[in-house]
C-alpha cells in the first residue's frame, strides 16, 4: 500500500504543480482568440460569437464533470484500496467486478480525458508542451499500466485514482473557464460606459470631437 500511495501522490501532484502554471496561459489564449474583434466594425458581433463559443466551452467542461463524477462513485466503491477502507470486505466483490471496473475507467478515461489528450496534441504539434501535457500523460500512464494489470500483469491498478485526477482537474478548469467569462463580460460592460468621443483643446483654444481611439499623446480633452 506504501508504494501505491506514493505513486498516487505522484501523479496527482505532479499535474497540480503545473495546473497554475500553464493553465492562465492557455485560458487567456482561448479568452483572446474567442474575443478577437475583426476589422469592418463588426466588434458587437464578434464578441457575441466568441462569448458564445466560450459559454459552450464552459457547458462542455461542466457536463464532462458531472458525468464522470457520477462514474466516480462506482469507481471508487469497486476499487480494493476503498473497499479496505471503508471495512467492505469482499461484499462488492462479484464475478466481472474487475472487468466492470476497467469499462467505467476506460469511459471516464476517453470521455473526461479528452480535452485534455486534444490539448495535448497541440501543445505538441506547436512545440509548447505544458499543462495539457502533463495532465494527458498521467492519465494515460494511469490508466494504460492498470489496464495491463487488468489483463494479467502482476501489479496494482490505479482506477480510482484516475477518476478522482480527471474529476478535480475538469472541475477546475470548468470553474476557472466560469470566473474568466465572468470577468471578461465585467470589463466589456465598463469599456462601454467610455463615450465613443472626446472634447480636444485645439491650440488655437477651439474645442473639437475625435473619436477616443484616435487620440494621441498630449493631446488636451
């Protein structure tokens, strides 16, 4: 149990350590690419559709969470490490019960793991390895040698743990993805309380509008 804890406390910490680092990257590059306003005056429109792009964002994050948090539960009940734990026994034990725990693995795998392997393959595809990447390998590591233990390799599997690693890491991107939409609109909503133009102090004492884009420095308003 010593050994297997000690791996735990890897994999999860591992992936903690970078969560920050590489993460606000990632999310600000999403938050600027939905944001991106297109020359020709359409400003209104554009960010309509980047705010509509990172909402589904956010709804997809959220549904992957919930889904896997309910995979969880059996996960968990199902893995021998809780069942000792939890003074179960053998009462969970049944015939197929190892082969139901890979399924539910595997599906919290492939369906939560995903955005994180996409990302992943693009971190790689741009040189940029980061925070997807770490995540994506500890998961695949996870999950990759307990499955080969499922299929006889001496060892012990890793199944709740998997889960329990997918689950906080979709929970905090879902809640950073949230809070950074949130205080994007906040800043949208006091850039249009600006006025559209300015009053400028000519040298001559005359008093004329410019739109406030095009002020410069020293300009008089």
């Amino acid at each position: 149990m010593d050994d297997h804890e000690h791996t735990h406390h890897d994999l999860t910490s591992d992936a903690h350590a970078m969560h920050q680092e590489g993460h606000d990257h990632n999310m600000h590059e999403d938050m600027a690419h939905a944001e991106h306003v297109m020359p020709g005056g359409h400003t209104e429109h554009n960010e309509h559709q980047g705010h509509d792009h990172h909402a589904h964002m956010i709804r997809d994050f959220q549904n992957r969470f919930l889904v896997c948090l309910v995979l969880t539960v059996p996960v968990l009940l199902l893995s021998e490490p809780v069942q000792m734990l939890l003074h179960l026994g053998t009462k969970l034990q049944f015939a197929g019960s190892t082969w139901l725990l890979f399924a539910l693995s595997a599906f919290i795998y492939v369906y939560g793991g995903t955005p994180f392997l996409t990302g992943m393959f693009e971190e790689l595809k741009a040189r940029t390895p980061g925070m997807m990447t770490l995540i994506a390998m500890a998961i695949t590591v996870a999950f990759v040698y307990s499955a080969t233990v499922s299929l006889g390799l001496q060892g012990m599997v890793f199944y709740w743990e998997l889960a329990t690693l997918i689950d906080i890491m979709l929970l905090g991107h879902w809640l950073e993805m949230k809070s950074v939409m949130g205080a994007s609109r906040a800043l949208e909503s006091l850039a249009r309380l600006m006025p559209s133009d300015a009053h400028v102090i000519m040298p001559d004492g005359t008093v004329m509008d410019h739109p406030v884009a095009h002020l410069a420095a020293g300009d008089r308003v």
